[in-house]
C-alpha cells in the first residue's frame, strides 16, 4: 500500500494538521458563537434594566394616581357631606316653602274666585264651582267650610249638590 514508511509519515503527518486546520476553524466559530451570544446577553441586560426602571417609574406613578384617587374620594366625600348634603336639605326646605306659598297664593286667588262668584248669583253648586275653577270638589268644601266658619257664606247640603249661598242677613 504505502511505498514507504516515510511516505505514511507524511500522509498521517497530512491528515494530522488538516484536523488541527478544521479544529482551529471550528474553535474560531464556537469562539464567535459565544461572542455573538455574550453581546446578547448583555444587550438584554441592558434592556432589562431600562425595562426595571420603566417598571419602577410606572409603580410609583400608578401609587401616585392612587393616592390621588384616595384623597380626590375623601375630598369628595366630605364636599358632599359638608356642602352638598345642607345645601339639597335647605333646597328641599325652599321647595317645600315654595310649593306652600304659591299653593296658598293660588288657593287664595282660587278661594276669592269662588266667594265672588258666590256673591254674584247669591249660590252655587260646589260641582259647578269645582269645575270652573279647575279643583277638586273637596278644596270646593274646604274653602266653603273656611268661609261659612268666618260667616261670610251658608253652605247648604242637598243631597250630592250641595250649595254655597249668599249669607242671608
């Protein structure tokens, strides 16, 4: 096979530094892998601590808003009790004072309507009345009780009409 053992020397020789040439090629590669995956490595590192610090700010931003939102509630809260609560009271008492005098003023004009008309024609059926006036035929009575009370009218009861008359003297 081989002419000489010089000659399978050589060959091995040959063979030997061609494995040491793709194993030095191949170390080269392992060693720019891990330099690729070392510069990975600390970009992500550096990645990730700006994301920590991202982190942290948005926390504290988000403890802030809460805080905020706690005393905002609390503001609200007591705003609430300590102006919004007497106020509506005092406005429900306004309202109600309100309704009462323009009732009584309303009453009253309607009140003056029905003794008028009572003086005019002398008497008047409460039914009538209630329905000229636009009320109820119980303020009708009311009214008619009120002023028979101060003598200023006779209230008759005929059955379902009942009258209101002219006081006679």
């Amino acid at each position: 096979m081989f002419s000489s053992k010089d000659e399978h020397v050589k060959k091995l020789e040959k063979g030997i530094e061609n494995l040491e040439k793709k194993m030095n090629r191949n170390f080269m590669r392992i060693n720019d892998s891990l330099q690729t995956i070392t510069d990975v490595i600390t970009k992500m590192q550096e990645e990730n601590k700006g994301l920590k610090n991202d982190r942290d700010f948005l926390i504290e931003k988000h403890k802030e808003i809460m805080r905020s939102v706690e005393t905002e509630s609390r503001l609200v809260k007591e705003m609430k009790e300590k102006l919004v609560e007497p106020a509506r009271k005092e406005l429900k008492e306004d309202v109600e004072l309100f309704r009462t005098a323009v009732g009584e003023a309303f009453s009253h004009g309607k009140k003056e309507e029905l003794f008028d008309m009572v003086m005019k024609s002398g008497k008047v059926k409460m039914r009538d009345a209630a329905r000229k006036l636009n009320v109820h035929e119980m303020q009708i009575e009311t009214w008619a009780q009120d002023m028979e009370k101060s003598g200023l009218i006779d209230v008759f009861e005929a059955g379902r009409d009942t009258e209101i008359r002219k006081k006679s003297r």
